[in-house]
C-alpha cells in the first residue's frame, strides 16, 4: 500500500483505492484514454487484468462477478465507442441490483464541450442506468470519490456506478492519503417489526415466501432455510434467483418468472399472506404485475427491501421493512412460527405441483432438451454455475434444472442477451476448481462469442451447451402469436459452432440426437478446455409446452 504523503499520479491513485479496497481483478479493454491507469496496474500484482474482446462482454464479466462475491465488479473501458459498448452490462447491472464499478476514459479537460474526438457527457448518456455518474477533474479527489463509489453501488438498493477520467487528470500528481475500507452496511429490521412479522404469519391461513433481489450470502440462505423448515412455510424463488433457496428442499415449489408454472400462479394468487424478501416484484416476477393487485395487493404483503425508496414504489405493502437479507435473517432466528392447521397439505401441494411441472413432456425433433438438462442436473456437481442469457432456451433451465446452492446461478433479470457466456468466462475465472456450464442460444451467443477468445486466453473452461433453432426464438414465437405465419426479420443462417470452436483453439461437439449428448458431454469436460456443444433442435421445438404450429393454429383460431 502507498504511503500516506506520497506523490502519486491520478492514475496511479486510482488503483492504489482498488487495492486498498481488496480489489483483486479487473475486466477491461484497453484504451489510449486511460494508459496511465494500465500503466499503474503493471504495478499492482494483487489485482489480475483481464483483456477481453469487446466493451459488452467486459462489464458483463464484471457484473457477473459482482453477483458472486457481493463486492462491486470493475470494468475499465475507452471512451466513446467502448463506452456506448459497455452500457449493455451497465443496464444488467443496474436492473439486476448488482454492485458494480465502471471507470471510462474520457478526452482532456481542455477539450470538453467542443465536441472533442469520442466526446461523451457521461453524466447525461448514463444517468438512468446508474445509481451515480461522476467525473474526477482533479487527482487530488481521486480516492475521494472512488472510495464514495464503492460506498453508493453497495448500500441500499446495490447497483452500478460510473466514474469518467479525463485523460489529463489522471497524469496530474496529488499526496496519497490512507484508506480504511468501508464495512459493508447492513440495515436491520425492529424488534417490533419481527414480532408483528411473526403474528402476520401466525395469523396466516396460505402464507407463502418469495425471495429475490441481491445481497444474499450461504449463511443468509440457511438462515430463511431453517425458518421455512421450522414453520412448514412453501418458498418461492423469483426471476432467475433460484439458487436462494435449495430446489431439491420439500419446501420449495418453484420459482416466479417467464414461463411460470400455471399451478404456481393460481397457488399465489390464493395466497393470504406474502412475505417477500429481497424481490422488487417487478414485471417479470408478477407476470406483467397482473398476479398481484397495484397499489393494493389482494393478499396481504410483507415486503423486506434493503432500498427503502423501493419500497411502496408499485405495492402498498401491509408491512414496510427496510432490511438487507442478511438483517432479516438475523431477525428470523429472533422468532417462532409454529405451523397450522391445513399448512401442511399447503405445503405439500404445492410441492407436488413444482413436481409434475418438472416432467419434460416430448417436443418436436430428435432432440430433447427436458431429458438433457434433467442429465446435468443429475451429472453436475451441486456447486456447478449454471448461466445463460436471453431466449426462449433458457426456460428449460429454469423449469427442469434443480439449483442446490447459493451462487450458482448467474443469469440477467433484464433478460439481456449476450449474457450468459461472459458471465459464465468470470464464473470459471473466480472459480476454476468448479464447473461452469453456459446454455446458450444461438443469436444469443453470437451477440459475445468472441469472448471465446479471451475464455482460451485464461485456460476459463466453460463449457457451453449451444442450442441452435436457426432463428431468433422467442421474437418469433411472438410473431406467430400476434402475426400468425407473417414472420419477418428472425431467421438465422449460423455457422457450424464446433468447427467454430476449434478454430479458438476450444473444444468442439456437434448432437443432433438426445443420446449423443451425455458422451459429448464427457469428453468435453474430460478435454479441460474451453468447449461448445452444438446442439441443434428443431425449429418447431419453440417452447417446452407448445410447438410453433400450434401457436399458429392457436392465433388463427382466435383471429
């Protein structure tokens, strides 16, 4: 650490506050914009750079980092382009409530406002995407405001923060100053709070529990775990968090998002009492807000946020807490509730329903895609990362995968695409003892596949199941449901993704049949290197439920 009272460039302040933060990688591309920065990081051998091929596919690794460690993900990028690039994973950091720090090159301060090359106000361009946009015009605030960037993308609601450099500023010296890293700031609910929580519930005829949001841990999943068990209360998990709560548990019955279980609607629907944690309920989670009531839900809510402007935004709940999981869960072990009458068969039907729902039924084509993800989930390790990004692919994840612990799912609420396979690169790099499977489609992974590269670059051995239709999916399946065999501008001539992925230097398998896919499976992991796994479905395979005929069939119907 540099001393207190040492000179020190702008740019050379700026890594001094990652390291004194506990920084430890760094995603970027690099850009003239920032040299002095790079140049500073050549000295820093405690954080890791890492190069990757485009803007987008750098902030998405960091934001995907940023969900596992619970600490804000750093992206570094040029101006101009490559920051216009890198606002994909900005809006999936800022959707997603993910903590995250971008720092942008930016043009002399001598230049500013004359239109200067790749001029940005990134105050304007970025100010609905992030929680706070900045420029540092002078060294001698650097620390000051990286230290208050680390502070906003990690309290209260988390999200993203932006901070430009000018290029001038940050070969300006200033005197060091000694940084205390922050604590992480938990809130916590009121003794009060805990026991009308616990006479809300008690009072319950069909409680159920709905987790969500950021800013979990193992210990907090264990503590809302051993309450739902205690109680017999059914769980929930919402859009892409079901890594919350373990799947395989017989209080789980299935999680709140794009494809949802019809029972599991009708079951919250129902419901007399909500107790959700952590989950904004935005309009994925409540199915276009058209199962819950706005602003006065039918069923009566406990709403747990740790972004207290969140709370009461679209819902009036019947009971406001402004608590970070964490706090709550503290709260919990502070409570009893003892379990009714008829919770129990509660319970248990809705068990059964998340049961049957995860029965694949037979899709058009020689490939099943049920049967598959139901091998993964009987194959892989219960640590294994699961990603994806956006498509109609992903719901076979989410409906016929079991995710059994914390961290193990990375996937964009914002419903990105381009985001699994980024996030599945930062996965295998924080974590190279565990295996990271990426499901992708195939417009979904051309959007960030030359990530690829840098996956072979740093030995990341990801293995991606590509499932290829030839089109874009879930657009189509739209077009059909709206424009019956009027379909336009969705169809995808591909390239073969095996021979593709040799060509980086990674492993390649192409199935065109169910039972071919568990061997190249195998010998893809059994390869150690970056791998995909072309699997090619049939366009008619659209959903797991309904094929592209009868959704047709079905809109001509009701035209």
């Amino acid at each position: 650490m540099t001393k207190t009272g040492t000179l020190r460039s702008g740019g050379q302040l700026v890594v001094d506050t990652l390291v004194a933060y506990g920084v430890d990688r760094v995603y970027c591309v690099p850009g003239e914009s920032y040299l002095t920065v790079l140049d500073a990081l050549h000295d820093a051998p405690g954080i890791e750079t890492i190069t990757c091929r485009q803007e987008g596919g750098a902030a998405m690794m960091a934001e995907a980092d940023g969900k596992l460690t619970g600490r804000p993900g750093i992206c570094m990028v040029t101006r101009g382009p490559g920051a216009t690039n890198a606002s994909a994973g900005l809006h999936v950091a800022h959707q997603d409530s993910t903590p995250m720090i971008m720092f942008i090159g930016q043009v002399d301060r001598g230049a500013m406002e004359r239109g200067a090359f790749q001029e940005i106000d990134y105050r304007r361009m970025f100010g609905e995407v992030a929680k706070w946009v900045a420029q540092i015009d002078r060294a001698d605030r650097v620390q000051e405001m990286v230290a208050r960037a680390f502070a906003v993308a990690t309290s209260g609601r988390p999200g993203p923060v932006v901070l430009a450099l000018p290029e001038d500023m940050l070969d300006d010296v200033a005197m060091a100053v000694e940084l205390t890293p922050r604590r992480r700031l938990e809130t916590y609910p009121s003794d009060e709070q805990m026991a009308e929580v616990a006479a809300r519930l008690q009072a319950a005829e069909r409680p159920l529990v709905i987790l969500g949001g950021t800013g979990w841990d193992q210990e907090t999943c264990a503590a809302v775990r051993a309450f739902a068990e205690q109680s017999g209360l059914p769980v929930a998990a919402s859009f892409r968090r079901q890594d919350l709560f373990d799947n395989d548990h017989p209080n789980f019955i299935g999680d709140v998002g794009v494809g949802l279980n019809p029972k599991l609607r009708q079951r919250i629907e129902q419901s007399d009492l909500l107790l959700v944690i952590g989950s904004r309920l935005g309009e994925m989670v409540t199915g276009g807000y058209s199962m819950i009531a706005i602003p006065q839900p039918k069923q009566e809510m406990i709403h747990v946020l740790s972004g207290p402007e969140e709370l009461g935004r679209v819902y009036q709940p019947a009971l406001a807490i402004n608590a970070t999981p964490r706090g709550f869960a503290k709260g919990l072990k502070a409570i009893s509730v003892k379990p009714r009458d008829g919770w129990r068969d509660w319970l248990s039907a809705g068990r059964a329903e998340y049961e049957a729902w995860q029965k694949p039924a037979t899709i058009p084509g020689p490939v099943q895609m049920g049967p598959i993800i139901h091998w993964l989930r009987e194959h892989l390790p219960d640590d294994a990362v699961i990603t994806n990004g956006a498509g109609n692919f992903s719901v076979w994840v989410h409906r016929f995968f079991r995710f059994r612990k914390f961290g193990t799912q990375l996937a964009p609420t914002s419903g990105s695409m381009g985001y699994g396979y980024p996030a599945a690169v930062a996965a295998k790099i924080r974590h190279p003892d565990r295996a990271v499977v990426c499901v992708a489609g195939d417009g979904d992974f051309m959007m960030t596949g030359q990530e690829l590269a840098t996956a072979v670059q740093y030995g990341a051995g990801v293995i991606v199941i590509l499932v290829d239709n030839g089109m874009y999916g879930t657009i189509r399946m739209h077009q059909e449901r709206n424009f019956p065999a009027r379909t336009v501008a969705t169809d995808l001539k591909n390239p073969d993704f095996a021979i593709l992925a040799r060509a980086y230097g990674a492993h390649g398998e192409t199935v065109e049949r169910t039972e071919d896919f568990a061997p190249a499976f195998e010998r893809a992991s059994a390869s150690g290197l970056p791998a995909i796994i072309h699997v090619k479905i049939a366009q008619e395979a659209i959903t797991p439920s309904q094929s592209i005929s009868q959704i047709r069939a079905a809109a001509l119907e009701k035209a």
